[in-house]
C-alpha cells in the first residue's frame, strides 16, 4: 500500500512541475503573472468533473448536517480556485506522509 502511494505522490509531483511549467511559459508569453486554475485543469480533463466535484459536498448534508455540507462547499470551492501546481504540489505532499515508512531505530546506542 506505501508502493502504491509513493506512486501517486510521484505523479503528482510530476503533474505539478507539468503545471508550473505551462504557468511559467504563459507568465513570459503574457508578460504578467499568469496560474492556472485547478477549477481549469479539471474541466480540461472532464467538461463536467469541475462542477460535480463542486456538488459533492451537498450529497453529505445527511452524515454531517447542513452545516457539514455547506463547510464542504466552501472548502471545494476555496480549492478549485487556487493554482493548479500549488494543489497538486500539496497533494504530492499528502501522498508522501501517508506513504512514509520511518527506518529503524537503533535502541540502545549512545545518542553522541
């Protein structure tokens, strides 16, 4: 399972250097600084993923309430507009913890 999530954290590392390189390349072409928008990436993907990404929260409203809900909207909502190289570099991140294996301890050792 670390395999398979050290795997995802690659690729979405791979996917945000993809992404700053294209915001990079757009930022000297338009002579001002220019992120694309996670929201864009995924409609580019799938027209229709975007919104159904941003409807979800609303199907939970009956595990976590309205409130639940709506804190979930607006979370969705918050990440679908920031820059798509910072999402997917903090995803990258996310993936790396979950898939991390600390190496062993060595007890007894003097701590020098």
């Amino acid at each position: 399972m670390r395999v398979l999530f050290r795997l995802f954290s690659f690729l979405a590392l791979v996917a945000a250097i993809l992404l700053a390189t294209v915001d990079a390349i757009q930022s000297v072409a338009a002579g001002a600084t220019v992120f694309v928008r996670f929201a864009d990436v995924l409609t580019g993907l799938d027209p229709a993923l975007a919104t159904r990404l941003a409807a979800w929260p609303g199907s939970l409203a009956g595990a976590f309430g309205e409130s639940g809900a709506n804190l979930g909207s607006a979370s969705v909502q918050w990440l679908l507009a920031r820059p798509a190289a910072a999402v997917m570099l903090a995803m990258a991140l996310v993936f790396w913890i979950i898939g991390y294996r600390r190496s062993a301890r060595f007890s007894g050792l003097p701590a020098a």
